[in-house]
C-alpha cells in the first residue's frame, strides 16, 4: 500500500493558488483513475483507490500547510506504513514553470509542508516537486505562492496535471523514470516535421534517370538533304 500526499490550504479562497498545486495533482489523479470518493479522515481528506497493481491512499491534509505531517503522521500510523511508502506532491519554488522532478529523501528547503513532514515521519520519503518558479526575491515568497496562478499559466499547468495522472501508475511501482517519461509525454511532446526525408546521395531510388541515347540516324545523304527542306 502507498500513501501519496498531495499538499495545499483548505478552502475556495487557496483552490488556485500557486502553492495548491499538491491537491491538484491529487485531485486529478483521483478523477482520471477511478478512486472512491473524497472522505473526512485523519485531518484531511482522504480517497482510496488502485493505481496498476498497488493499492493507493490519497490525502489532502486540512491542517494548513505549516501543519501538514500532523495528518500525514495520523495516516501513516494507522495503516501501519513506512515512511518510503508515503510520496508528496508539493510546489516547488527552485524549478521553472512546468519543470517536475522525483527525490527520494532529503532536505525541506525552507519549504513549511516539508518542514513539518520531516517532524512527523522524518525526512525518508519520496517527493514529486512540481514546479512553480520563483518570484526572484526572497522578500516576495509568500505573496508569490498564496497567488492564484495566472491565466498564462493554464496550458503548463493542465499539461503537469495531466502528466503526473499518466505516470501516477509506474510512481505507485517506484519506477520513476517511467513516471518522468509520462510527464515528458505531456510537457514536452516529441517535435513531429513535415520536411521530406534525406536520402543517401548513392542511393539509387532518388536519382534521375538518365536521358535515352539517341537512336542511329540510317537515312541516307539524299533522304537527309530532302528532309532539311521539307
């Protein structure tokens, strides 16, 4: 069993906001996979379903995202869960627009989810960071992440939802590089060309066919002379 945790704040006034992107990428894996419906558990929102072969939590912890491992922590315990077996699914403020990366473990980065996520089950968890770009000062962060998304951000981020539901199975199995090429599918689609292929130069099927030789000319001197001036 995995425990996949998509973080946000509660509410319609956060539903769009940049730092939401967690519950988004839940919210569609739970639609396009068939997962049953959302119910009020272990201080948050929780929806069971299957993702391939492997049964799959989703929660939406309802703490605030300064308070998120309390709920992820409750989850945890009661399934009687590792921490390897729990995923997060967060905003990530060091990757452009559109950009996803998966880690296994490490640090918080300052990131307040994280943060309390490390304090509840400790650091040794996997992550899907999705993301969001940085507003360019420090200063500027918290308004930057509790914004809505802009308008000219809607086929980038419809595009990393859409991605991160693609490869939510092969995630479920740990193969992330077959998650990362479900993501790539849709964020950054193979270039097709309409130019006409190059073919060898000796390649005998695009030469021109030479012209034919000419035929004889067995006319005799006298038919020749007339001919010139008929």
């Amino acid at each position: 069993m995995k425990l996949f945790v998509g973080l946000g704040n509660p509410g319609a006034k956060y539903a769009r906001n940049r730092h939401n992107i967690g519950f988004m990428a839940a919210d569609r894996i739970a639609e396009d996979h068939g997962f049953g419906p959302w119910k009020a558990r272990f201080q948050g929102q929780m929806s069971e379903g299957r993702l391939g072969s492997e049964k799959v939590l989703l929660l939406k912890p309802e703490t605030f995202m300064n308070r998120s491992g309390q709920s992820v922590g409750e989850a945890m315990r009661f399934y009687k869960l590792e921490s390897t077996d729990v995923t997060v699914l967060h905003d990530e403020l060091d990757l452009a627009p559109g950009k996803v990366r998966v880690k296994a473990g490490g640090g918080h980065a300052g990131h307040n989810g994280l943060r309390s996520i490390h304090e509840h089950i400790g650091a040794a968890y996997d992550r899907v960071r999705l993301g969001i770009g940085h507003p360019g000062r420090k200063e500027a962060v918290a308004g930057y992440v509790l914004h809505d998304f802009a308008k000219a951000d809607e086929e980038w981020l419809e595009n990393v939802l859409r991605g991160v539901s693609d490869g939510a199975a092969a995630l479920a199995a740990g193969d992330g590089a077959r998650f990362m090429n479900a993501v790539a599918l849709r964020t950054a689609p193979p270039r097709s060309s309409n130019r006409p292929e190059k073919s060898a130069p000796n390649d005998p099927a695009t030469k021109t066919p030479a012209d034919p030789a000419p035929a004889p000319d067995n006319r005799s001197p006298l038919q020749k002379l007339v001919d010139r001036f008929k």
